[in-house]
C-alpha cells in the first residue's frame, strides 16, 4: 500500500512539473509544444480483428472506422534532419464516441519499441504507440507498418498491435488519402480518447493528463479553413 501510494504521488509531481514544461513550450510556439506542423490525410481503417483476442473490441472485432490521420515531425525540424515521426489519428467509434490513437517512430524489437528513433522519411518509419495501453487483463502496444503496395491510396500502413514484450500480430490496415474537403476547426489530438477496449495504466495518466490538458489551454494558431488534402498545419 504504501508502495502504491508513493507512487501514486511520484506520477503527479512528474505530470505536474511535464505539464508546466508542456504549457511554456505550447506559449512559445502559439498552440502546440511538439510536432507543431505536419499533413493532413482522409483515413479509413479496415480492421479484420485479432486472434487470440486481447479484451478490446477495437482490436478483436473487424469493422471499418473513417476519420483523419496527420503526419508530422515532433521538434519541427527542417526535413533534410532526421525527426522523429509523428502519426496522430481520430476518427469516430461505432458509439459515435471520439477516439485518437498517437504513435511515433519507434524501433520495432524488445527493447528498440520502446526508443524514439529520428528518420527522414515519414513513409519508411515504424511507428508504435511507445506506451503500452490496458487490454482485458494485460497490457497492449500499438503500431503501423508501412505497405509497399498502395493500391489506389496515397499510403497504407498494416496496423499492429503486441504483447509489451510479444511479437506483433496484425489486426486491420490504414489507407492515407488526399483531404476531401476543407475543415474550419483547429485539428488537436488527444490520447485520452481512446478506441474502444483499450485504457491507459492509472500511473501513466497521472503521468499524462497535466501535459496533455496544459498544451490543450494554448489556442492553436494555425488552422485547416480553405486549405484541402495534403496541406500543412
């Protein structure tokens, strides 16, 4: 008890003090503290499920999810540095519940999956969601192959999701596609929405949740009105 209590507390004090950090950052560069510009893309999610199943829906059960992915580098590096890579998705649940998924370029074994790696090519990385979510009584990564053979989509990535420490096992693919149409909102994503089945461990959202709510108090300046697939923001 008193082990979990101490580190109940350790997990505020570093989300409070990662939250301030988050919020000057967001202050300094008018809306958001990391990845501050990228693309725009339609996404369609084609998921075909997972066996053995996890103990989360999203996963285990096949359906399509629609919505927009975007595509950027997390210190906003000029493209000829190698960054790490951003991939952001949200798209509506079956419920009508928003859901967002962050990943990041990542190695892909044990322990690389859990190292942010900097490349240059957006289109060759592999990105994972880094931290592990909760899933039926275990714990869960996510992550996104790309797929050399694109069909009629600008690019696909196979999605994949592992065991912490186990190998990576498909359960759906992600086709990228030029904007359909102009938005007008500010495009934010948030990992507290989360697809259904899955949560966070209650240790990494203490962890999370200030930085997460002080990068959200910063308006973003940069918005998607009049602009359409591929453009930056």
């Amino acid at each position: 008890m008193l082990i979990r209590r101490a580190s109940a507390v350790a997990a505020g004090l570093a989300g409070s003090a990662l939250g301030g950090a988050f919020y000057v950052a967001a202050r300094v560069r008018g809306g958001r503290p990391i990845h501050p510009k990228g693309v725009s893309y339609d996404a369609v999610i084609s998921r075909h499920g997972i066996h053995p199943p996890t103990g989360a829906r999203w996963l285990d059960q096949p359906g399509e999810d629609r919505g927009l992915a975007r595509m950027s580098r997390s210190a906003g590096l000029p493209e000829a540095i190698p960054d790490v890579q951003g991939m952001a998705l949200t798209f509506t649940g079956a419920a009508g519940q928003r859901c967002d998924v962050l990943l990041a370029s990542t190695g892909r074994s044990v322990p690389a999956r859990f190292v942010l790696t900097s490349r240059r090519d957006p289109w060759t990385a592999f990105y994972s969601s880094l931290l592990p979510y909760t899933a039926g009584g275990g714990l869960v990564l996510l992550a996104a192959l790309p797929v050399r053979d694109t069909g009629s989509a600008l690019h696909v990535f196979r999605l994949l999701a592992a065991e912490p420490t186990g190998p990576w096992r498909p359960f759906g693919l992600l086709e990228l596609r030029e904007r359909a149409d102009a938005r007008t909102e500010p495009l934010r994503f948030d990992p507290r929405y989360v697809p259904p089945g899955l949560n966070w461990p209650v240790t990494l959202v203490s962890v999370r949740e200030p930085a997460y709510a002080a990068a959200q108090r910063v308006p973003v300046r940069l918005r998607l009105g009049g602009i359409t697939g591929g453009a930056k923001q």
